[in-house]
C-alpha cells in the first residue's frame, strides 16, 4: 500500500507525521546516541584513572625483583587499558560518528521536504485557479441565461401586444437572437472549462497528489531505514571489539596463571638476605680457686654494654653483603656488556684502518686513528673498572664465607665430630671461634680498605653474638668508621651554576659525596672539601653533569 492512495485526503497529516519523524530521528535518537557515547567515554575514563591510581610505582633500579604478583597485576592493568581504549572506540561511534550521520540526514531530509512542499503548493495552487476559472465561466453562462430568459418574455410580450410597433418587436427579436448567441457562446465556455477543470482536478487527486504523498512516503521510509542502518553499524562496532575484549581476558587469565606465590617469597629472600648468620652459642666461663666473682647484675650490665657497643657499630658501618653481591654482579655484567661494545667499535676501526691504509683513494687512514685511540682509553678504562669490580666480589665473596663460618650450627657439627667432646674441647672450639672472628673481620677490613670500602664492623648485632667479660676489649678495639666513608664520591664533568635555593654550584672536577640517589635527574650531595667554594655545599647538582669515581 501506498500513501498516495490511501492517505489522499490526509495531506497535512501526512506533512506532520513526517516533520514529526524526522525530528525525532535527532532530538529523540540523536540524543540517546549522545548519551550512550557518554557513558562509554566515562566508564573508559574512569578505567584510565582507575589503572593510573592502583598501576605499581615503577622501580627501575630493582625492576627485577619485583614479585610476580605485582608484575603481573601491572599487566592485568595493562590489559584493562586497552579494554577502556575499546570502549572509547566505541563512544567514538556512538558519538561523533553517529552526530555526523544524523546531521547529514537531517540536512538531506529538510531539502527535500522543502522541495516536496513546494510541489504541493504549485500542484494545489493550479487547482485552485482551475476552480476560479470553472466558477467564472459558470457564473458568466448563469448571468447571460438570465438576460436571455428576460429578454425572451420580453420579446414575447411585445409581439403579443398589438399597440406595440413592428419596428419594436423586430428590435426586441434582434435583442434576443443576439442573448440566445451570448449564452450559447458562454454554455461552450463553461462546458469547455467544466472539461479541464475536472481533468485537473483528476490529475491532481489521480496523479500529481498521489506522487508527493509517495514522496513524503518515501522520506519516512528512508529515515526509518536510515535509523536502522545506523543502530546497525554501532552493533557491529561492539561485535567487532567483543574478541579484543575476550582477548584481554584471555591475556589476563594467562597473566593471574603466571602468578606463582613460591617465586615471590624467594623474591624477597634475595631482595632482604644480608648474609649474616644468627649469634654465637655463650662461652662457658669456668671458675678457679682464687676467682673473684662478680654479681649477677654486675655480669648483665657488663655483657649489655658489650653488645651496645657491638650493635652500634654494626649500624655505624653497616654493610649488607649479599646484596652488595647482587649489585657487583650487575653492575659487572653491564661493564661486561660496555666492554664488549667498546671491543667491537675497536675492531670495526681497525678495518677501516686497514682498508683505507690499502686502498688510499678511499681517503686518509690517520683520520680513524684519533677515535681508535680514544675508543682503546675507553676500553682500558672500562676493564680497569670491571677488573676491580670483580677484586671487590672476590672479596665480597670470601666476607660473606667467614661471616657463613661463624655459624652456630657449624660450630654445632664440628664439636659433634670432635673425638672428646668433652667441655674443654667445646671451650677450646669456642675460642677458636671467636679467633676465627677478629682475623675475619681483620681481614675483610684490610681488603676492603684496599679497594676503597668502608672499614668497621659490617655483622649486625646478632651477628657477633653474646660475649663474656672478658671478650669486651675485642669490640673497644675495632674503628668506628666516619659517615663519609659509607657515601658514595662522585666527580664533576661540567661546571654548573645554582639557579635556586636548593640546588648548589659546582666547579669541573670538583668532587662531592652524593647523599640522596638521583631523583628525576637530580642527585643530592655534599662537597668533599672548599677548595672551589665556601657557601653551603650541601644540595641538589643535575645527575648527567656528574660520574662516579667507583
């Protein structure tokens, strides 16, 4: 069925329920389309900040010890990132791509409404005219049938009535042949004007009419095709993201499969071993004939004072060995990297030496000599510091052995193979210990010295054990070392000049002690002497203009 012969008699209807559609098509639907974008465009923004808050603070420098929980957490985080840049695909579609789509049809829609209502108008304004031009012909065959019906009652009169003149009834008969003509002439115009009025009014109502309903018709037809079209491509849109999305969960499965509880307690064995071993057993502490013995509260405050002294010297210069271990070895691993590069850009100039030296119209061969040489002063440079990297491990390595040999369950094993076994054997065991100790740590002093190391005590409190009385003058012995030993010096590669409060000037290879790593490009330190300045020379010098001198 069609508008145009159904609805042919409800135009304005028709006008109305079209206008009616093609407004909703942008304030009812444009607006839900709006409003879905919105909350797509939220949710993605409020996965972005939900990722931004609980992503894990990024550790460069201890990157590999972080936990297998929280490395895979950042990449289930990961995950939900590109779920909130799906959804924001889709608020794209929703929003600008579907605002677009709807303007430009409301724009083709209004043209040719337009277009449609002036063709109603033209079609119904011919009409009307052939109406007014039917009206006139009939009102002038009315008019001159009436004068013609006067003057034939007149003219019958007149020759009926004897004392009326021949001339005046021949008059009167002129008079009504020529209204008989009049109104034949104006009958033909009004039957010749009823014909095209009313194939006209057929036209109209049969043909033209019928079109601009059907126009309207198809106006409706399109908006509604143009809304399904569209709902459409946004369903499709979110097919197309549904994969990527299970995608992600997949991702995110395999990531919380990774996950494994036993390698992160491992993790944080590495991360806070020390090295150190639990105390020593108590000496036993045999009374002579002759022995003065001192009270118990005497003995308590005595063994106090020796293990004060013995926990603040740990913590005065204090040294966590297996973790210095772990950061030698990768320091040595990147010096070995460094150093194989620098060897191989030694080999690559020596041929290009070698190849401009045969072949001279290559060019000049003393060109490549300054950077050979330069590139051999790096290498010597960088296997000089690898090789005392390495020294330091060895003896890193030998500390930790003798701190491993003053444990009690070693001690334990070898009183347990001693033949004896008996009290003397434990005491002499005992004491030999405690020798073993003082030559450990001596040792590890001398060489730690010898590569630039702070000198003291390295054990922790727990470390050296509980001591008798007389083992007290074994701590009083051994140096407290000065803060500045424990800090790390550093030289300066460029001069620099203070531009605030908390920043500190400094002169090309003046050399400082850094207090505070570096932190987004700065490194905090302190001047190891006034030979360049005498303000205050403590605080923050850009990272990149300094070099270790380790």
């Amino acid at each position: 069925m069609s508008w145009g012969d159904e609805l042919w008699d409800r135009y304005d209807n028709v006008v109305s329920q079209v206008t009616q559609g093609t407004r909703e098509l942008d304030s009812w639907y444009g607006s839900f389309f709006k409003e879905r974008s919105k909350i797509e465009n939220e949710y993605a923004r409020s996965l972005r900040k939900l990722i931004k808050t609980y992503t894990p603070k990024d550790k460069k420098k201890n990157r590999e010890d972080e936990s297998t929980q929280t490395s895979g957490f950042r990449l289930i985080l990961q995950e939900l990132g590109y779920q909130s840049g799906q959804h924001e695909l889709l608020a794209d579609s929703y929003g600008k791509d579907c605002s677009r789509a709807i303007e430009s049809r409301l724009k083709e829609v209004k043209n040719d409404m337009k277009k449609i209502k002036k063709e109603a108008e033209t079609i119904e304004k011919n009409l009307g005219q052939s109406y007014k031009s039917l009206d006139g012909k009939k009102q002038k065959y009315q008019k001159a049938h009436v004068e013609l019906e006067v003057t034939m009652n007149t003219f019958q009169k007149t020759e009926s009535d004897g004392t009326i003149s021949r001339q005046e009834v021949d008059k009167m008969r002129a008079m009504s042949n020529k209204k008989t003509r009049e109104s034949d002439d104006t009958k033909a115009q009004y039957a010749h004007q009823l014909i095209q009025t009313n194939k006209s009014q057929q036209e109209y109502y049969y043909t033209l009419l019928p079109a601009v309903l059907n126009n309207l018709q198809s106006l409706e037809i399109g908006n509604c095709e143009f809304f399904k079209n569209l709902i459409n491509i946004c369903v499709k849109k979110e097919k197309e993201v549904t994969p990527i999305v299970t995608k992600c969960h997949e991702e995110m499965g395999n990531v919380i499969g990774g996950i494994n509880a036993k390698q992160d307690s491992e993790i944080v064995i590495n991360r806070l071993k020390t090295g150190n071993v639990p105390p020593i057993d108590f000496v036993f502490e045999e009374l002579m004939p002759g022995m003065e013995v001192k009270s118990n509260g005497e003995k308590r405050n005595s063994m106090s004072r020796a293990r004060s002294k013995q926990v603040l010297n740990a913590e005065r210069g204090n040294i966590n060995y297996f973790q210095r271990k772990r950061e030698l070895q990768k320091k040595i691993e990147a010096q070995e990297s460094d150093v194989l590069k620098g060897q191989k850009e030694m080999k690559s100039l020596q041929l290009m030496i070698q190849t401009y030296t045969q072949n001279p119209k290559f060019g000049d061969a003393k060109q490549f000599q300054g950077e050979l040489d330069a590139a051999a002063h790096k290498v010597q440079l960088l296997e000089s510091e690898l090789h005392a990297m390495q020294t330091e491990l060895v003896d890193v390595d030998n500390t930790l052995e003798n701190i491993k040999n003053q444990s009690p369950a070693i001690n334990q094993i070898r009183r347990e193979k001693s033949p004896s076994g008996s009290l003397a054997s434990s005491l002499l065991s005992t004491q030999v210990s405690v020798s073993s100790t003082n030559d450990s740590l001596d040792s590890g002093q001398e060489s730690r010295k010898h590569q630039g190391l702070d000198s003291g005590i390295y054990l922790t409190g727990n470390t050296m054990g509980r001591t008798s009385e007389w083992d007290e003058d074994v701590y009083d012995d051994l140096s407290t070392p000065s803060p500045s030993e424990d800090l790390e010096k550093v030289v300066a590669l460029y001069p620099f000049e203070s531009d605030s409060a908390d920043t500190i000037p400094m002169a090309e290879r003046e050399e400082f002690f850094v207090i505070d790593g570096d932190q987004d490009g700065w490194t905090k330190v302190k001047r190891s002497d006034n030979r360049f300045f005498t303000d205050v020379g403590e605080g923050f010098v850009p990272t990149s203009f300094i070099q270790s001198l380790k």
